[in-house]
C-alpha cells in the first residue's frame, strides 16, 4: 500500500514537474513577445521603461497568468517585480519536485533491495532448491514424470474406475 502511495506522488511530482519544464519555453516565449512589442526592458533591473510601458507589459504578463496567481500578484505594479518573482517561483518549484522525485527513487531502491534481501534470507546460500513440480527423487536420482505412460501401477486393463466388487480394481 506504501509502495503505491509513493508511486502515485511520483506520477503526480514528474506530472507538475514537466508543466514547470515546460513554463521555461513559455517565459522565453514571453519575453520574445515582449521584446518584439519593444517592452522587453521593462522585465530587466534597472530599466528606465516609461509607465505607459510597463502598464503595457502588465497586461501582457497578466493575461497569460494563472488565475490563482493573478490574485496572489494583485498588488504587484512594476513588471520587473512580477518577472522576477514568477521566474523564482518556477526555479523553486522545479528544485522542489526534483528533491521529492529524488527521495522517491531512493525509497523505490531501498524498498527493492529489502525485498531481495528477505528473498535471500528465506533461502540461505547453499540450500536445495525447491524441487521441480514434476519431478520425484529416489535414490538421489530425479526422475520427470509427465504422465504414467506404460509404467508403474497407473491404469491398465482390468484396473479402471466404478465397476464395483467382483471385478479388478488396483
């Protein structure tokens, strides 16, 4: 049950990790747009961007964010802020699910080296094997028997089943 449990949050990190991953495209494709809008100083420290501009690329930003982080960046008036405030966001989330990834590949590895090592110890070195399914010993010498062909005290004439007393029955 633990074992699924932290399979299940592996699949859920590696899924968010890749929607992170693939912000990066997305943040250089914002700043691309930005740049061909002629706004792309006012996502840099220090710019001299008029206010008209950084409205523009407030707007711009905006339209393209999260809805739960429109609310949490309400107050945020300097794109330059927003900017690097997102792009810190997205580094921290990545760290984030690699370290959960990580600790779930380490726990994966020690899960599966535990139960080799149980395997191991129910059957110490140098024990017999379990033995073949069909096959017998006698005598140290193993023999196969798939079927009784011809041998041994298996059905022949005379020896069949539901005939009652008074004929041979083996």
């Amino acid at each position: 049950m633990q074992a699924y449990a932290l399979s299940d949050v592996a699949h859920r990190c590696s899924t968010v990790l890749e929607a992170a991953e693939s912000l990066s495209p997305n943040m250089g494709n914002a700043e691309i747009h930005l740049d061909a809008k002629d706004l792309g100083d006012t996502i840099k420290e220090e710019n001299k961007a008029t206010s008209q501009n950084k409205a523009k690329a407030m707007i711009f930003l905006r339209h393209h964010l999260h809805e739960g982080l429109k609310i949490e960046y309400l107050t945020v008036k300097d794109p330059q802020v927003l900017w690097s405030n997102l792009k810190e966001r997205h580094n921290t989330v990545k760290r984030i699910l690699r370290n959960i990834l990580n600790l779930y590949l380490v726990s994966s590895v020690e899960q599966n080296n535990e139960l080799l090592m149980k395997n191991h110890e129910s059957r110490p070195t140098g024990s017999a094997p379990f033995p073949e399914a069909n096959a017998t010993s006698h005598n140290g010498k193993e023999k196969y028997h798939a079927n009784n062909s011809g041998r041994g005290r298996g059905r022949g004439y005379g020896h069949g089943r539901g005939r009652g007393r008074g004929y041979r029955y083996g």
